[in-house]
C-alpha cells in the first residue's frame, strides 16, 4: 500500500492518498507527514486512521513535479513511504526520503 494517485483532467493536479499502513504503525496515536508540499511542517498535516488501522491523507499536488516526504509517528519517529515512486537522501544525516512523483 503506498500513494494513489487520481488526476484531474480540468485542473493542473493530482489528487494523492497518502497511506502508512497499520504495521508500520501498529501502536501509533498521531501520524503528520511532513514535505515539500507543507514546507517541512510536521504539524500542518494529520493522517487519519481508517477502519483496517491504515493511516491516510489526500493532498492535491501540482502536477508534473516530485514532492520529497517522510511521516512522523507520535513526534517522535520518522519514517519512510514502504512503496514510495523513489527515494533520495535527505541531506540530514545517512537518511533517505520517500518521493511520490506527480
């Protein structure tokens, strides 16, 4: 389970789900995701908890770009898209990104 992706044939954008599935969360009470899209603010956007226990979020992103992105777990822990289009490294650290191309 990774991000799905719905274009918008009228409109310059995509609307994208992202998905943190339950295992890579399993005792999680918050999860944000934080990029490129939000200026990096791991505040600004919560994902919320479906019936299976998936953490997901829709975004219309502009298309025609790459958008750099990580998840937070209860503030404390990053982690990556499981099934991201690619990653890149972050520049902080030996950590990569996940990067869901538009």
């Amino acid at each position: 389970m990774s991000t799905e992706k719905k274009y918008n044939k009228t409109k310059p954008v995509c609307k994208v789900t992202f998905c943190l599935p339950k295992e890579a969360a399993m005792n999680a009470k918050v999860v944000t995701i934080a990029g490129d899209f939000n200026n990096w603010d791991h505040t600004a956007t919560r994902l919320k908890r479906d019936r299976s226990g998936n953490f997901k979020v829709t975004l219309e992103l502009e298309k025609g770009k790459e958008y750099q992105f990580r998840y937070l777990i209860d503030g404390t822990t990053w982690e990556n898209d499981w099934q991201a289009d690619k990653y890149v490294m972050s520049g902080v650290g030996n950590t990569e990104n996940s990067v869901v191309v538009v």
